[in-house]
C-alpha cells in the first residue's frame, strides 16, 4: 500500500474550490487528462454517489468506477476509486485561510490482482504520484485564477 499527502493554497473560497473538486462532470473543463465522467445520481455530489471517470495517462486510456464515501460541502469529501488492478482512497479536506483555501488531499493506493506483486516498485514512485497530484492542484489553481 502506498500513501501520500498534497497540501495546496488556492484563492477561492472553500465553497468555490470544493464545487469544483466535487463535481467531477466540471473535470474535462480543468483537468486536460480527463476525458469523460458519468455520475449517478447527478450532481450534485452526496454519499453513494459513484459513477465512472475515463482520462489519459500518457497514451493510455484508463477508466475508473468510484463511489463517494463521505461529503460534507464545504469541509470535506472522500472517493473510493476502482478498477480491476487498483483500489485508490481519496480525501479531500477543505480549510479556510485569510487567502482563500488550503486543499489537504491524502489517498492511499492499493494494488490488486498481479500487480500487487509489483508493489515494492510503485512504492519507488511515490514522489512521482505526489509530483502528478501537486500538478493537477495547480491546474486548478490556474483555472479558478483565470475564471
């Protein structure tokens, strides 16, 4: 199993940035990766939410199912998110500053099947998981500054 924590500052009120990062049909809009989601039911986000998310990692086109185990707009909300070789936990905590946002985001990944054996070398590339979800912030970062 692997772990990871990303802390962002973004200036936007914690409603703004935990609309954004909740409703994951707005992806597309921000996220370049991100190809197409589904959600059921529609939004807005609650528990038992799930639905599906398709992105590009390099030329590869994964697709994930998730469901939504807690949400609590605008402090926080968590996803389980699935497919057949991974199960990955999300958090997403939403803290109010004099300058906007601190998005404390932490997620666990859990391999499965024949790539659990793989592990000991994902666990090589933890700063790189860290580096990919820091980078995604910032997209969004730069989306609401543009906004």
């Amino acid at each position: 199993m692997i772990r990871g924590q990303v802390e962002i500052e973004i200036e936007a009120k914690p409603e703004i940035v935990f609309d954004l990062l909740s409703d994951f049909t707005k992806y597309p809009t921000w996220n370049p990766k991100v190809t197409e989601v589904s959600l059921i039911p529609e939004e807005p986000i609650k528990k038992g939410s799930n639905g599906k998310i398709t992105f590009k990692a390099g030329r590869r086109i994964m697709e994930y199912e998730f469901i939504c185990h807690e949400c609590d707009r605008p402090k926080a909300f968590s996803v389980e998110v699935t497919r057949s070789d991974e199960i990955s936990k999300m958090s997403y905590e939403f803290v109010p500053t004099e300058k906007g946002t601190i998005i404390n985001f932490r997620f666990e990944y859990q391999p499965k099947g024949f790539v659990r054996f793989l592990e000991p070398f994902f666990k090589l590339f933890k700063w790189l998981i860290i580096k990919q979800e820091r980078k995604e912030f910032e997209t969004l970062r730069d989306y609401i500054s543009k906004s």
